[in-house]
C-alpha cells in the first residue's frame, strides 16, 4: 500500500479502483495471514496498474517504467523531483 500511496501523491489524477486480501486458504502457501493486502488495482492518469504483494521471496525490481506527457519543462522536472526524492524506494 505504501508504494500505491506514493505514486498517488505524485500524480494528482489517480484513484484505487479495487482491494483484495489474502483468505484463510491461502496462508500456508503465501505465507501471509488472512486479510493481509494481496493486490490493489489503481490508476495513474486514467492508467491500470495492479500492485502485487508476493511476499518477502519477491524481491523488487525496475521493471516497470512511465510514460507521462508533459507540456513543459517544468512539469518533467517536477515530477521527476517527486519520484526520485531522496532516492526513495519502496519495497
């Protein structure tokens, strides 16, 4: 959830369209309790995305990249300032 909140404090038009949690069933093969977040399902700017939480064998990676239009300069630079404050990263 943490790494959904910050891309929604970046992007203005963003909203969570769909929560689900991990079920009693699935707790001996996750390794998660029950009604631990499993996946959210978001939007940035009108696009999907789907947050998975894998647990700790899953490890993060680049993989996803960001392709936003921009009017100006100024916009990149914001944004880009927002996404690489302080070298964040959320696992």
């Amino acid at each position: 959830m943490d790494a959904v909140n910050f891309y929604h404090s970046v992007f203005g038009n963003s909203k969570v369209t769909r929560i689900t949690h991990y079920c009693e069933a699935a707790e001996e093969v996750s390794c998660k309790p029950k009604g631990a977040v499993m996946s959210i399902a978001f939007e940035l700017n009108g696009n999907k995305f789907v947050a998975l939480n894998g647990g700790d064998e899953i490890k993060m990676n680049w993989g996803t990249s960001f392709v936003v239009p921009c009017d100006t300069q100024q916009e990149i630079a914001d944004l880009w300032g927002k996404l690489s404050d302080g070298g964040q990263i959320i696992e």
